[in-house]
C-alpha cells in the first residue's frame, strides 16, 4: 500500500521474451474508483511504457482487465482483455493476446507471479 492508503503498489520485473527480447520492471498502481463502481491499474515501466486500464471488479478469484488506452500502432493491431487469477495468497496467473500486424497472427502472453518477500 501506498502511504495514504488507497494505492495498492506492484512491481515486476520480466526477463523478456522471443517477440520482445528486453528485460524490464513495471510498477502498477491500483486503485477502487468509487464513484463509477470500478478498479483502476495506472502502469509504468522503465522502458517507457505507461498503460491505463479498468475492471468491474472480482468475480470469485478472478478479476478481467480491459485496457483503456491501447491504440493501434505500426507493431500491434488489437488486444484481448487481461484475465487474472489468483491461485493462493502468493501466486497469480494472467492471460492475455494481441495481434500483430506484420504477419495478423495472434500471440498469447502467459504470466505467473510469486509474491516475493
């Protein structure tokens, strides 16, 4: 948590992968928007990435993400919603595809978080 208490605060830290080769470390920031009844992530990274995205909120263990900042750019022509499931107090899975625009095919990207201590 943040100081003030309203920002849940996560840092991650990715060894890259086959489609994009570089290391990187994100920190996300989440918070409950009240008024329109829904969850906020405001991510960063330290390449230079920055995202928004919004939730309904939980349904059982698992919470979907809709990004609502993504636009088509020379790389990337769509994206799927972010599926998060929390397996136990320690561990996360997320799901998610894009599609590329160079070749139209469409990648999945598969995470697991451990909590570290």
């Amino acid at each position: 948590m943040d100081p003030t208490g309203y920002w849940i605060i996560a840092k991650s830290t990715s060894k890259g992968a086959s489609w994009f080769p570089w290391p990187s470390t994100t920190t996300d920031m989440y918070t409950r928007d009240s008024d329109p009844k829904r969850w906020v992530d405001i991510m960063t990274s330290d390449l230079g990435g920055y995202d928004a995205s919004s939730s309904p909120g939980w349904n059982g263990n698992t919470i979907v993400w809709t990004d609502n900042m993504f636009k088509p750019s020379s790389d990337v022509m769509a994206v799927t919603p972010t599926t998060q499931t929390k397996v136990s107090d320690s561990k996360w899975t997320s799901h998610t595809t894009f599609q590329e625009r160079s070749s139209g095919r469409w990648i999945s990207v598969d995470t697991v978080c451990n909590k570290s201590t």
